[in-house]
C-alpha cells in the first residue's frame, strides 16, 4: 500500500528522470532538422574515374561514357536494383573550387542517377589503377561513410511505450463505503497508476509524397496495454508524416524526423466490463499526438524513438453484487459498481523501437 502523498524527494527523483528523457528525445528531433551536409564535398577530387555504359543503360541518356573525380557511390536499393551515382566532370575543373557552397552547387547540377548492373555496366576505371571489372569494382564502391538506407513505401513499426500520468495520489473504491486503494507506481491493477507499460505496432501504407523526398502514411496502430486492471488491443487509424523518408546519400540525408497522430478504440481481452451497460468489448477509446526521429542503423532498419501526448478512456472492471433471487437464496451477479464506468486519463508518453 502506497502512501496517499508520494514524498517529495521521490516526486522530484522521478520527474527529473522524465525531463532527462524528454531532454534527450528534443536533441534528438534537432539533430534530424540540421543543415544537408555535402557527403562528397570534402573528398579528394583529383582521382580520375573513368565509368563506361553499355548502349540502352538506363539513365544513361545519349552519353555511354563519364568522366568523374569524384569515387561512383553505389547505392542497393530494396527493390533488388542497384543505382550507382556518378558525378559527371567531363569538361570542368572542379579541383580548382575552394568555396563549399560553390562545390555543393556543382555536384547538385552534375550528379547522374544510372541504374548499375552488370548488363548496363561495360567497365570502371581508374587513373591509378588497371583495368576493373563491374561485378568486382561496384561491390567495393559506396564504402565512403554515407547513408544506406533505403526506406520502403510500406513501413512497419515496432514500439516498446511507457506513459506518465499525474503522480499525484488519487485513492480509488472498488465500492462505495470500502477502503479506499491508493494508485501504484507501475502496477496493472484497476486502481490506476502513475506509470503504464506498452506494446505496439503499426502498418502503414504510402499515400503521396511532397517535393520528391517527405511523405505521408497512413494505416493501423495495435498492441497490447495491460492497464486499469484489464488487457487491452488498441486498434486506431495510424497517420505519420516523415521528413526526408526517401534518402539521398550524396547529400547525406540519412535520418528522419516525422509526425504522427492516432484515434481509435481498445479491445478488452478480459471482457470483463459490464454488459448490462456495453453491448460489446469495444467499450473504450483514445487518441494521441506526437513526434519522433528515425536514426538509421543498416539498408533497412531505424532505431526509433519517439514522444507524444495521449488521452484515454479505459473501461474498468467489472465487481460482484449479491441479491437475493425468487427463493431467498444469494445470488452473485457481476455488476459495475465503480463510481464511474470508465476512466479518462491523459498522459506524456515516451517510445523506443525499430522500424522497417
């Protein structure tokens, strides 16, 4: 039994926990928002590679042929293709620029897009070296420090949650006229607590993109949350902006910074509301608020971690209520007897997961 004003210095223990966590999650959403940084920009440029294209490569355009100083970055893409990306010099001098923004300018303008396989590819040359072959020469190129990641359209996240409450004491009476039972800490019981635990997922498909690079989803969020003394699935329409979803490694755009949104309903796996009152288990609801940072890990996985605002209204459990049926004898029939048939909490809540 917790006592029914938490101590102080407990109180300000765990809020400091929380600020050290919402602090971290914060300098993680500005590091997604700064500046492009040009990948190539501070690279020795004075290496000559010479990239030859068989006739009908895709991307190739009229040009079978490109003369580079800048090392081709071969990007696999989840698709199963390979793009390589060239930097087209033939002609230019782009050893003699000394002014950053003035060399980001130039491989903007002169950056080619080739689709790279060993059918578009005739060979890779280099000034120092013999003559190299596609299939042994692209496998060694894009090993400069740059983004790999290749985001799909379709994503699927994967959440682990912790939400905070008020962690003022609040006592609760399963009946009227019983002892009042204080709020846990962390618990699962129908008293409440301070802090819930989750499990959650989302599937979320494409549906436009703005400026060839952010795009929007949307689809369902589920899980699992054993809170308020029942079990329960979340079932929501999932919405989530991302910036930068489609990432370039040229100009190193690897991480990225999203919004989302949630509203729905939860199903009680226990099914122990009162069916005199709710006709079915989808009794309860919720929404939320949020943002968050993909920081990627490999080709095809971010670490995730985001933060947000939530609203819910859980059902509580049903109690038992003894009556005296046509013969006199007791009868134990469940009820809800609970001052109130359901309880509306909000809550700051913290996430850490992977997506895909």
């Amino acid at each position: 039994m917790i006592s029914k004003q938490l101590k102080k210095p407990y109180f300000w223990k765990l809020f400091r926990r929380f600020c050290l966590g919402a602090s971290v999650v914060i300098v993680l959403l500005q590091t997604s928002c700064a500046p492009t940084k040009c990948v190539m920009c501070d690279l020795d440029n004075h290496t000559i590679y010479n990239v030859e294209l068989k006739d009908g490569a895709m991307g190739a355009g009229e040009k079978t042929k490109y003369l580079s100083y800048f090392p081709p970055v071969r990007i696999e893409k989840n698709n199963q293709k390979v793009e390589l990306h060239v930097i087209d010099c033939e002609g230019k001098e782009p050893y003699l620029i000394t002014d950053k923004n003035e060399m980001k300018q130039f491989i903007l303008d002169n950056e080619k897009v080739i689709m790279a396989d060993s059918v578009t590819i005739n060979r890779i040359t280099m000034s120092s070296d013999a003559d190299m072959y596609p299939q042994s020469d692209t496998q060694k190129l894009g090993n400069l420090g740059m983004c790999t990641r290749q985001r799909n359209g379709f994503k699927v996240e994967l959440r682990g949650m912790l939400g905070f409450r008020s962690f003022q004491s609040s006592p609760f009476s399963v009946l009227l006229g019983d002892t009042p039972i204080d709020k846990d800490i962390f618990g699962f019981g129908p008293q409440g607590t301070m802090i819930t635990p989750g499990l959650e997922i989302g599937l979320l498909v494409p549906i436009f993109k703005i400026d060839g690079k952010h795009r929007f989803h949307l689809g369902i969020m589920s899980g699992f949350w054993p809170v308020e003394g029942g079990q329960f699935i979340p079932i929501a329409a999932h919405a989530r902006f991302t910036f930068n979803d489609i990432t370039s490694p040229i100009w190193g755009k690897c991480n990225a910074f999203y919004f989302f949104g949630d509203f729905g309903t939860a199903y009680n796996v226990k099914g122990d509301s009162d069916m005199f009152r709710y006709n079915k288990k989808f009794n309860s609801g919720f929404w939320d608020v949020g943002a968050g940072v993909d920081l990627w890990k490999s080709r095809k996985m971010d670490l995730s971690i985001d933060a947000g605002y939530r609203v819910t209204s859980l059902v509580l459990p049903l109690t038992n209520k003894c009556v005296l049926d046509d013969a006199g004898y007791k009868e134990v029939l469940p009820a809800s007897f609970n001052p109130y048939d359901k309880r509306v909490a909000s809550q700051i809540f913290i996430r850490v997961g992977i997506t895909f």
